[in-house]
C-alpha cells in the first residue's frame, strides 16, 4: 500500500494513494503523503486517462481530519438534550452504557422500539451503517426507516417504468449527444459522478447543443453556454407532459419505438390529449402552471423530437417534490417517445444516477459482510405505495417508518398507528436531525421524554450529536481500509488507511465488534477488516491482484466503447427483455395500478402539489423554497471547513425583483420564515434565480439562538415533514417568506 524504498528513514515523507468518496458524488483518487504519521499535503490523480480528479471537497481532506473541533474521545452528556454539554469518558464505559441500554429498552419495550438511523457518510463496503444494522439485527432486530433521502421519486420511477435502477449511461456517451437537456442537473456543483463536468464540456467543444431547465441559471448552465428555461419548483412534470402533447399533435414521436418497446402508451396518449379528462395538456395549458413561455416549450419540443441523438438527464432536485415520482416517470416518457434509450448519445431519461450502488452492471464486486434478517421488520406486512426491492437489493427499502417521519412516530407512537412505541435512538453517518423535514418537530421529538436513549456515532459535534446521550467518535476514510465504487466510466477506488485514528476515534468494524461482545453477540465479524475487503474485491474480474490494488489505490477497468443503458434491450428485444412483468418499457404500470392510490396513477400525470402557487398559504407566504446543494458542502459534510466556508457564504438566493419590492440589498441579513420556522440569513441577489422562488441550500448546520432561531441557514427549519405518495423527499415543496431582518 505503500511506496516506500528499502532502507528509506521512517522520518522521510512518504506518498500513499487512496480513493475519496464521501458521499460527495464523486469519487477521486488521492495522493497523501505522510510524514511521522501525520498527512502533511494531499494531490489528486496524475495519472493515466482519465484521471479522476478531486473537487474542492475533497481537496479540504486533510482539514476535516485535522480539524480542531474533531470529536477524539467517547462524550456522555451532562447537560440538556441539545446544549451541548458532554463531559469525556472511556471507550469501555461507553459500550458498556450503549449495550446496556440496547439490553434495557428491548427487554423492557421489544427491539421494534429502538429506531435505527443510518445514511451515506463515506461510501465504502465495509465501514458504513450497515455494519451497526447487522450487530442490531444479529442481538434481536430494531425499527428501520425507509426512503432514500436522494433520490426516492427516482427509484420508484425507475423500479415501475424499467423494472431496474441500471438505467444510466456512462458519462463518455454524452460525446456522441447532439442534444443535452439539463433538466434540475447541476453536476458542476453537486459532481454526481466524478469528471461529469469534464465530458460535458467535451461535448461542447463537439458541437452539443444545451438547455437548461431550472429555476435557476446554474454553474453547469454557464459552463456549457445552455439556453436557461426558468420553470416553477414542482411543476417540470406539466411541461414535461406540454412537450408530449407537442410530439404527438405534430406527430413528431417515434411511432415504431413505442410499438415495438413499450406497453400502455395509448392511455397516455389519451389523458395528454384531453380525451380523458377533457383537458388537453397543450404548452399554453403548461405555460400557466410552469412559467414557461408555451412557445419555449413548443421548440425544446420539436428540438428533443428532430435532433438525433439526444439526451435528456433528469436531476435529482425536481423529484424532491410533492409528487417527484411523477416528473422522473414523465421524462422517461419523453426519452422513449424520441427513440433515445438505448441508443448511443440517447439516455432514458428517469434520472442522472445510476445503479443500486452507483455502479454499472458491467461493474461487479463481491459480498461483503452478510445481512441476516431484521426479526422486527420480518413479520410486518408489505408496505402500500413503495416497490421492496430490486434484483435483491434493499438500501432503503425495509421499513415502516418513511425518513420524514420519524419525529412523528417518536412523538405518537402506537397512539399514531405506528408499529411501536420508540424509546431509543441508534444514529450513524447520519446528521439527525438536520437533514429531516421540520427540524423544530424533530428537536421537540428528540428532547421529549418518549426517547429514553441517543447514542450518535460521529467525528463532530453536529446538530445529531448535541442531542446525544453517548457520542462514540469515528473515523475519518484517511483513517480506516474501505473499497469503494466510482461510476463515470468505472473505478473500483481503494479507500487507504493513511495514518493511525486521530485522537480516539475508531472505525465502524471496531466499534461494532467491541459493542457485540458486551451485547454478547457470537460470531458477529468471522473476519478481520482486510480479509472481508479482499473478499469484497475478489468478487471483481478487474481486480485480479488485490495487494496491487491496493497500492495503486483503485482500478480503472478498460470497456472498448461507453456503456449504453438497455442497449441489449433495443437491439435485440426477443432475447433480452427489459425486467419489468410485462418485458417491455411500462408507461402503463399496472404494480403501480394496483396500489390503488389516486395520487399515484398508472400513467405519469401532472398532480398539482401542496404549497404551490395556487395554494392559499400563498398568499401568507408568497415564495416557493428551493433547497440546492453548492459546491462547497456534501450534503452536511464540509460545513465545518474554513477553507470551504471562505469559498462560499450560506445565503438565501433572491430575484433582484424580489428583493426590490423588499427593500432587500445584496448582504442584508433577512428573515427567512414560514409556520414551522424561521432562518436568518444574508441575501445574495440575483438574476440568476426566477421570481418567487427563494434559495436556501441545503445542509448548514442548525444553530438555534435562545429564542430558537436558527441563525445557520439551515433549509429543514421550513419544509414540511410529508413524503411525495412513492416516497420521494419534498425539500422543494415549501412556500416561505423573505424580509429584512
């Protein structure tokens, strides 16, 4: 792992190479060098084509290990829930209180009263939560929570639609687009994949031709020069629909595709022209709705329907809506009417990532440690409204408690038609509760006195730890062996470990194997963390030496042409099949027909949303929030970074329109607010951002003031704690107001 010559002083500084993904939506390859055990400076890749190069992010590295308000020793709370008062303890008193109480409360109440809290963190195989829920799952079981905080609309559409989440194209295939629509996509900021800006810059200089569809005139919007269509939050499923109607008054669309590869097209063809409702879905019907001129949306139309070949990405931002499934379901459409799927250059149009596990098919690693079954979750009947799984998969499938409403059920319990009543809180590489909706209601659910236990696993003393009662600190990834995957094209990164754990920390494998001995859990980790990380990468063609894979860092496995998502599938049908009952692209579902749910229809339709202009709250409170994630966070990660922050101030976006009639100037401090809460917040103005939407990204860490103001810029003080019907986050269905402050 290390490159060190023979005879060389251990004082000499040394380069180790390592991956980086940190839930960042990229992956990039690091060369850290070390000198006397300390990271002195890190480089990114330098090597052969392409190169996977780190964003400003993961630049700041070697910051967030080093940084001075890192937790280094295991903390028991002294004071109030959330003040912040901890007082340093010893690893074995931690455990020895975290199992006890694990004892205490499942004895007492039943596992189904502890709820476990997991998300992304640093992306490895190994050193994840899944390592925590197997230790829960093996002494008794707990509560898991479902719905993926990305990108839930997405899966749901692509589960119903496809009958796979595999539906994206390697990022080198946007070469052969002549047409690329950025519809809610802003990889320059966000990355969602490593080098995702590079070829999208590449197929500039080809002669692509961009439009951006978007609130807001993004950083990738500029880079590629697009045309900027501005479009109200929560209302792309309306144009995207427009845009059919277009095709099919025109006759524009591919008639043969649609016979040949999808089911169910002739009732949507019905309800956009009006024959089943009676209203035609035309883009002046559109135009109202969405604030897209009818005559912008007519041309994009013809545009996507004439120019060959063309790829539409979905970003993930428009399905965090109300009804987010909708809009992924309603692009798909649009990809399969102008023959694009599967088609070099062509994309199918449901969503920007890819795959179970960010990976492509052609990508295969092997098992890591094995899942057992949850004994609470088991014997629960099926969820109403969600697919369980795809080809085995479950990330964020198992569950009875959907992610926004966990405040609710720690506060209702049974009395709210809940499975149980929650007692204690199990938190990992997640930041609870300031990514959840409504954080007022969560820090009321957290201080009440239902929950009788919290123990956080974290390296920062973030808004999830203040409300802890134990607080066991972990690694960073510079800190601990992990694998990992990189998805532009294909990278298998090796996540080193660089130096010893700073301080006390330990990584997950640790903790957990420490925590199923005082739970008196046999057998929990057979292996060590390296022999179950060999065993990851022996289940990889492209890794055929592991220790070399090692000391390189990863693996850029060679394809002689792009992977194009359900190529197979168009060029030879009869042979292979899309996964889906029917074998065939579904624009009629009939899984989704038989949740027999109203707000999730059969069809894509557009469903107008909560708190949308229409909505008499708006009255009260007249902008629609927008909740964008900016290139110096990755999610909440970085938050604390001074580097970072000096690159990019949590501000609240603003038309100059808006703020005129506010007497709001650039820098102001205002107040950002609706019933749940209220942030105050500097003002950035801007003609970047349509009217009537505010911009307030997401992940700044809640900071509330004495009068329980937050005065970070946290978004989630805003949004309401409802999923969209499949399950999706609504982070950009929320009405506020704007004033100085």
């Amino acid at each position: 792992m290390v490159a060190v010559t023979k005879g060389q002083p251990e004082s000499q500084e040394k380069a180790i190479y390592a991956t980086h993904c940190s839930h960042c939506g990229g992956t990039c390859l690091f060369k850290v060098y070390v000198k006397d055990g300390v990271i002195t400076r890190l480089e990114t890749d330098d090597g052969e084509e392409p190169q996977y190069r780190a964003c400003a992010r993961g630049r700041a590295s070697r910051q967030r290990v080093y940084a001075p308000d890192r937790i280094l020793y295991p903390l028991k709370r002294t004071g109030a829930r959330g003040e912040g008062k901890f007082e340093r303890i010893s690893w074995d008193e931690a455990l020895d209180t975290v199992a006890r109480e694990i004892k205490r409360v499942k004895e007492t109440y039943g596992p189904a009263s502890i709820i476990f809290k997991r998300s992304g963190g640093d992306l490895g195989r190994l050193q994840t939560g899944h390592t925590h829920l197997r230790l829960l799952r093996m002494a008794g079981g707990c509560s898991e929570v479902w719905g993926i905080h990305s990108f839930e609309g997405a899966v749901f559409a692509q589960i119903g639609t496809f009958g796979t989440v595999d539906t994206t194209s390697t990022r080198d295939d946007l070469l052969n687009s002549k047409l690329i629509i950025l519809w809610g996509w802003n990889p320059t900021d966000t990355v969602l994949f490593t080098n995702t800006s590079w070829y999208l810059s590449q197929a500039k200089e080809r002669g692509a031709k961009f439009v951006s569809i978007d609130p807001r005139y993004t950083s990738t919007a500029s880079l590629c020069d697009s045309r900027w269509l501005s479009i109200r939050p929560g209302t792309d499923t309306a144009m995207a629909i427009a845009m059919a109607y277009v095709m099919l008054k025109e006759n524009l669309y591919d008639r043969k595709f649609i016979d040949t590869y999808t089911i169910g097209f002739d009732r949507f063809k019905d309800y956009v022209m009006g024959k089943e409702d009676g209203v035609p879905k035309t883009p002046q019907w559109a135009e109202v709705i969405t604030g897209v001129p009818a005559a912008a949306i007519e041309g994009l139309a013809r545009e996507y329907a004439t120019i060959k070949p063309a790829a539409l990405i979905s970003g993930i931002g428009p399905g965090r809506t109300a009804r987010g499934e909708q809009f992924h379901r309603a692009t798909a459409v649009l990809a399969a009417m102008t023959g694009n799927i599967g088609r070099p250059g062509g994309d199918a149009g449901v969503s920007a990532f890819t795959g179970a596990s960010g990976a492509y098919p052609y990508m295969k690693l092997g098992a890591g440690m094995p899942m057992p079954p949850n004994p609470v979750e088991a014997a629960a009947p099926p969820r109403k409204n969600a697919f369980p799984s795809w080809g085995g998969y479950t990330l964020g499938r198992i569950g009875h408690i959907h992610q926004t409403k966990v405040a609710d059920a720690i506060l209702k319990g049974k009395a709210g038609g809940y499975p149980a009543d929650y007692k204690m809180l199990y938190v990992v590489n997640n930041n609870f509760p300031n990514q959840y909706f409504d954080i007022n209601k969560h820090v009321s659910a957290l201080k009440s006195k239902n929950l009788e236990f919290i123990v956080v696993c974290e390296q920062f003393m973030t808004p999830a730890a203040r409300f802890a009662d134990i607080v066991l600190p972990t690694t960073t990834s510079l800190e601990r062996d992990d694998i990992c995957i990189g998805p532009t094209v294909g990278f298998y990164g090796f996540m080193a470990k660089t130096i010893e754990p700073v301080g006390e920390s330990r990584s997950h494998l640790e903790i957990c194997v420490a925590l199923a001995e005082k739970l008196g859990v046999p057998n929990f980790s057979e292996k060590t963390g390296d022999e179950w990380l060999k065993q990851v990468a022996a289940g990889s063609p492209d890794i055929p030496d592991y220790e070399a894979f090692k000391k390189a860092g990863g693996v850029k496995p060679r394809v002689p042409e792009p992977y194009v998502a359900f190529r197979k599938q168009i060029e030879d049908p009869q042979n292979n099949p899309f996964p889906t009952p029917s074998g065939k692209i579904e624009i009629y579902c009939q899984r989704i027909a038989d949740m027999n749910d109203p707000l999730i229809p059969p069809i894509p339709k557009y469903i107008e949303s909560w708190e949308g202009p229409n909505d008499p709250l708006a009255r009260k409170y007249p902008l629609q929030l927008l909740t964008t994630h900016i290139w110096r966070r990755a999610h909440t990660q970085y938050d604390n970074i001074p580097w970072l922050r000096e690159l990019e101030p949590q501000t609240v976006h603003i038309n100059s329109s808006d703020a005129k009639a506010r007497g709001i100037k650039n820098g102001d401090m205002v107040r950002v607010f609706n019933d749940r809460g209220v942030t105050i917040i500097p003002a950035k103005v801007s003609d970047r951002i349509m009217p009537g939407v505010a911009d307030v990204p997401q992940g700044a860490w809640y900071a509330p003031d004495k009068d329980g103001v937050d005065r970070a810029g946290s978004c989630n003080v805003l949004t309401r704690d409802e999923p969209s019907p499949g399950g999706s986050y609504t982070t950009n269905t929320s009405l506020v107001q704007v004033e100085k402050a």
